[in-house]
C-alpha cells in the first residue's frame, strides 16, 4: 500500500492538477488598469557622486542632465497620440519622476508583469519641452543632442567643470517592468544613470580631468577628441557617446538597445 507510485496513478495525478490549474487561470477575469510611464534620476544626479563610488576620489555633481526621448511604448503599443513626440526632460527637475503619459492597457492574466515597453532617446528635429525652459529645447534642436550633460568635479583644491552635448541616438526594446497588472495603480519608471557616463561599476575621473589641456578647468569637447588618454580602447569623446546608452533602463532591468 504504501510502495512506490503505479506509473498510471502518477499520470492521472498530473493531468488532473494540470486540468485544475487549466481551469483556475481560465476562471480568472481579464484585469484592466490605466498605466503610467515615468522618468526618474535613479543614481546620484541630485547630491553628487560620493567620493566612495568614485576609484580617483573625485566628487562629481550635476546641475543639468537633459534628454531627448520619444516613441514611448507600452505593452507593445504607443501610449498615445502624442506619445511619438520628443520631450525634452532635466532630470534635475524631475524630483521622484517626470511622467510622460499614460495608457489603459488589458491583460488577461492579472498577475502578469508589464512588458513590451520601449522607447527612443535620440536627437530630434521639433521637440517639445517636457520640464525645461525653451531655450533649453532649441539647444538641444540644435545641437542635434540625445543628451546634454552640466557638471562639476572637485578634489581637494582642484575643481574641472564639463558641458557636454551627445549625438548618439539609441532606442530601448523588449523593456520589462517589475510593476504588474496585479497594482491597482501600475506605474512604470524609466530609471536613468547619469553617474554611469564614467563608468560602469567603478567610476573614473582622472582621464577627463588629464585632458584639460589649457588647464583654465573647463573641459571642452575638443580636448576629449584630442586626448591621447584612452578609456576601454576608446577615445574619451567615444567612450561618452557609447557610455551614454547604458544610463537608461526600466524599473532597473535591462532592455534590448539598438542604434536609432
């Protein structure tokens, strides 16, 4: 009686649990929710960069960090009309997320996470001002920037200020959230990284700071094309444009990123 399983038993056994569940998840209803996507600073864009996360010891703190993004998606489909235009958002303005609009989308499994997410930050020929002034927009038109970063280093006496504008254009797919249907009100962060243009897991200033070369501490595009300092096998202005599509993911899960 108490011997091993009858092969046939354990088979009637697993189809009927299969069947069960079949019918449970065929009994639940089909969940609708109004989904917000938002833009949010999730690295140390307001306070600075902790001289502990820096290897040179280099204190670098933001006063701007604008971005171009456009072609907002959501489980597979645009949010809106308007969603295809480009907005211009500081993420120094941003406070715990700019949104960037809503969709109700339908799920027929409640528990299940938000996917098909996607979007695009690339320069843009009519953008619109998202939280920024229009001055800041016509920079960013342009300069044809996906990307405009204002900052300042400082260690010890030394100080080395940086304005920066970035051409690279990228678009974000197959984006995954960790919010599910299951929330009443699901809300999907675009999480943006600008501490990570200097670097991945460890952060380095020294080779931007080595390539000022007039040494008035200001450092100019130029001189990071002209450096003979290398970063990854790249030069210094390459590095940036590269580096600069590992600043954004969703809910801090990767995305697949191509080249717009």
């Amino acid at each position: 009686m108490f011997g091993s399983w009858n092969p046939a038993i354990l088979r009637l056994h697993v189809s009927l649990s299969l069947l069960l569940s079949s019918a449970c998840a065929a009994g639940e209803d089909p969940v609708e929710r109004d989904i917000t996507v938002s833009l949010a600073d999730a690295s140390f864009v307001e306070d600075g960069t902790h001289p502990s996360t820096v290897k040179d010891g280099w204190v670098i703190t933001f006063s701007e960090l604008q971005v171009s993004i456009g072609d907002v998606m959501l489980e597979g489909s645009p949010l809106d009309d308007t969603s295809p235009q480009y907005q211009i958002v500081d993420l120094m303005e941003a406070g715990e997320g700019f949104v960037l609009g809503s969709a109700q989308r339908t799920s027929e499994r409640p528990h299940a996470l938000i996917r098909g997410i996607g979007f695009t930050i690339a320069p843009a020929a009519d953008p619109v001002a998202g939280n920024v002034d229009e001055s800041d927009v016509e920079r960013m038109r342009a300069g044809s920037y996906s990307v405009y970063v204002e900052g300042t280093a400082q260690r010890g006496g030394e100080t080395k200020d940086f304005s920066w504008g970035l051409t690279a254009g990228n678009a974000y797919r197959d984006c995954i959230s960790q919010t599910s249907f299951a929330d009443e009100e699901p809300q999907v962060t675009i999480s943006v990284r600008g501490d990570r243009l200097f670097g991945d897991e460890e952060l380095v200033f020294d080779p931007f700071a080595a390539s000022d070369a007039n040494a008035d501490g200001e450092i100019e595009e130029a001189e990071l094309r002209n450096s003979d300092v290398m970063l990854g096998g790249k030069n210094l202005w390459t590095w940036l444009e590269a580096q600069a599509s590992t600043l954004f993911s969703v809910d801090g899960s990767p995305c697949t990123v191509e080249p717009s």
